[in-house]
C-alpha cells in the first residue's frame, strides 16, 4: 500500500525573532510533521513554532511555486527578519553571501574600483553629472508609462 503524499508551504519562527518560509512534502498530514521546521543553514536560528500557510496542493510543483512567490514578495535573501539566505527562484535557489561577506568585499572592490578608475571612478565629475541627469529622465519616463 503507498502512502499518501502531502504538500505544504510553511513558515517556521522562532518566538519575538527571526522566521523562515520553505515548502515540504511528507507522508503524514502537515498539521502532524511537528518536528520539521525548514531546512536552513543559519546555526543561530532557533525555530519553536510552525504555521501552515497552505496544505490543499496536488503536487509539490505547486507548492514550490508559491514557495517561490512568497520568497520573492518577502525578499527573503536579503530581509534580515528571515532565516532564508536563499531564495527559491523557478530554476532552482539563488544564495546570497552574509551581510559581513558583501560588505567586506563590497568595499574592496570599491577601493580597487577607485585605484584603477573603472566603473563610475573611470568618469569625470561632469560625466557623472550627466549620467545621473539621463537616468533620472528615464526613470521619470518609466512612472509616467506605469501610472498611466
């Protein structure tokens, strides 16, 4: 006899902190799968409470994508209130390095950008000037488009 498979999109937290969206298939009803609460790398999250955010999906393709959707609305990767440091995308997740990671390196290659005057280092103060003048009529453009 073949068990029954149930998917399901949670979200995992722990109490007055951080929390964690994922999605997940198991064998029993979702309201019983009490122990699992994502599958995250951040050691220091400590997750006690679960809440189902949805149960009712045919197949875990579905699941994922509103897992997907979630993850995007919610900018998981990078909102520091989530766990997630990797965001479900159609194709698969995409990771995000730590804060301290992409700061630290942020900064160098800002620093190595300047000695080599590439990027907007390479740019006289007027040319900067008149980028910054075109994008900012571009972006006007684009909300005149959008609310229109």
């Amino acid at each position: 006899m073949e068990l029954k498979e149930y998917h399901y999109v949670y979200y995992s937290y722990e109490e007055y902190g951080r929390g964690y969206i994922g999605s997940r298939t198991c064998k029993c009803l979702p309201e019983k799968d009490v122990k699992y609460f994502g599958s995250f790398k951040d050691k220091t999250f400590k997750p006690k409470c679960k809440i189902i955010i949805k149960d009712d999906y045919v197949t875990r393709t579905e699941a994922y994508a509103d897992e997907t959707i979630l993850h995007d609305f919610y900018d998981v990767g990078n909102n520091p209130h989530f766990a997630n440091r990797a965001k479900a995308t159609s194709t698969g997740f995409c990771y995000f390095p730590s804060r301290e990671w992409a700061s630290k390196n942020g900064k160098k290659s800002a620093i190595k950008n300047k000695q080599n005057k590439v990027g907007i280092f390479g740019l006289t103060k007027e040319e900067r000037v008149i980028n910054a003048r075109k994008a900012n009529e571009t972006n006007k453009k684009i909300i005149l488009e959008y609310t229109q």
